[in-house]
C-alpha cells in the first residue's frame, strides 16, 4: 500500500511516500481504507529525525464490514490504518469522510476538557487561549453546545472573524488580551481555560480564571515548557490546573472517554449541532502542501487531505 512517512529536518518537516504492507489487524483492531485523514500540530512538534509513518485520525470504511469508521490512528496517512475498536466510531451520515477525519482527535479532547476534567456548566465563561486551532475551534464550538459563554483569543483578526461566525461571543485580538477579558466579565473571570498555546501564556490564562476556576493545558505550539506559577493566586482562589495528554493513559482510560464522546456529544454532530470546521482539504498527494500551511500557522481550524 502507498504510505506517507514524516521526519523533522532542519526545522521543517519531510514527507517521503513508501510502499508498505497493508497493516494486519489483531484482536481489539479494525482494520479501514482510509478516506481522508487530517494533519495535528501536535505530531508535527513531536516528530524526530527519523522517518516515521504518519497521521494520527483517520476516517474510512472498514475492510470486514464496509461501516464507515473514524478513530485516533497511527500511520493514518495511507491507504489502509489500524484503529482501536474501543476508540472506532461510526460515522454519522450527515458528516462527510472528509468532515469525520477532523472529529476524533480534536473533540475528544474537547470533551475530556469541558465534559471530563473541566467540567463546564451553561453560563459559564469559557476562554480559549489560540482559539483557530484545531483544539480551540473544537473547545469554541462545543462550549456554545453545552450553552456557555465563549472568548477566544488569536493574533489574525480574519481568523477571530471566522470563530464569530462559529459562535464566539468574544473576540480577543492579541497577547494582552486579560484586561480586555477581565473587564467584559466584571472582573468576574472565566471558570475554564484552556491554553492550547503554551508556557508564554499560562500566566496571563491563570490571572483570567475565575474563583475555583479550572486551567487546562492542551499543547505547547510556542515551544516554551515552562513557566511561572503565582502560588498565592492557585491557594487563595482554588484554582486547578490539569493537563489532555494521552500519551501514558492506558487503552481503557482512553476507550471510557471516547464512550462518553459517543453518548454526550456525537448525537450533536449527528443531527448538525456540531460541525467540525475545516479551514482546507488537499489530495493526499500533496501532504507535503499541508503541512507547510500548518507549519506557517495559516489555518483556522482543521487541515485534511483525502485520497
């Protein structure tokens, strides 16, 4: 089968076409053709200098049953990838192959935000912190859902313009954004954060917090893994702060949030409460393409590629 492998050379990222076997399923695996498959930050900024099969969600049609399947993946951008059968999910038919391939990874962690770990309740204050990425778009989109309210911050005014449209109440251009924020809420604060930017923001994400408010930290896109901790703020206002990562969760950890997904949210992308928003859609063939938009920071929302 054709599979796109990835390395990190001289700061950027490589893209090498190889010809593999198809992958053979074990017990727990479902095997699918892979449709289309849609590129996260998060493996581009971990990638080594070695070549490594690539692509981390996928969505296609299983090979046994013909079900049109998404799921977290590796190798997801070939012709044929491996999911998890507690973590493979059906396909609502109003979502396009396409649409499906930006869902698992995204709104999973979306939902172990707001849902799990968060959690979020209607009219609360919701502040995304890099809210045009794949993360943040889904964390904006989904906080509408459960009927918060919703700031979201970003340097390009044309992607805060795009995010309004998604729902977002408040846009915040900008790094100084918590004076801004702090006086739209009365000085109140949000009850959840989320930073899907990194260590040059957790201070200013701690300041916006609420009484008892709660910090996510979704990624480190700024390179900084690091920073400053006001002590006095966590004890005197009981703040928590949590990390998404699954990276050491076991499979049954992760297979009872994506049960959850499925019960709480996926009915929502079902009957079109939810859409993923998708910035671009490539041909495979043209991966490399992708990523150089991703690595340029030109997108709002997901990039996807397609066979």
């Amino acid at each position: 089968m054709k599979s796109y492998w990835t390395r990190k050379h001289e700061g950027r990222t490589e893209v090498s076409l190889q010809a593999t076997p198809a992958p053979l399923p074990r017990l727990q695996e479902r095997l699918i053709r892979v449709r289309a498959a849609s590129l996260n930050r998060g493996e581009l900024l971990s990638a080594s200098g070695e070549w490594k099969p690539a692509g981390v969600e996928a969505a296609g049609e299983d090979v046994q049953t013909g079900t049109r399947l998404m799921g977290r993946c590796r190798g997801g951008f070939a012709e044929y990838a491996l999911l998890d059968a507690r973590e493979a999910l059906p396909i609502p038919d109003a979502l396009s192959f396409e649409e499906a391939a930006a869902v698992p990874l995204t709104f999973l962690l979306a939902y172990d935000i707001l849902a799990v770990q968060g959690p979020l309740q209607k009219g609360d204050w919701l502040l995304v912190v890099g809210a045009s990425s794949g993360v943040g778009v889904a964390c904006v989109q989904a906080g509408k859902l459960i009927g918060a309210l919703v700031a979201g911050t970003s340097n390009a005014p044309d992607k805060l313009a795009k995010l309004t449209e998604q729902g977002l109440d408040l846009p915040l251009p900008g790094h100084d954004f918590v004076t801004t924020f702090l006086s739209a809420t009365d000085r109140k604060g949000a009850s959840l954060v989320v930073n899907a930017v990194g260590g040059s923001q957790f201070p200013d994400c701690l300041r916006a917090l609420s009484y008892e408010g709660r910090l996510a930290v979704v990624g480190s896109v700024d390179g900084q893994l690091a920073a400053s901790l006001d002590l006095g703020a966590l004890h005197e206002k009981r703040l928590q702060v949590f990390g998404v990562s699954n990276r050491l969760r076991s499979p049954v950890a992760k297979a009872e949030t994506v049960a959850g997904f499925q019960r709480d949210w996926l009915p929502a992308f079902a009957d079109g409460r939810l859409r993923p928003l998708i910035d671009s859609v490539f041909p495979m063939e043209q991966l490399d393409v992708a990523i150089a938009k991703m690595e340029q920071n030109q997108h709002c929302g997901k990039i996807v590629v397609r066979w």
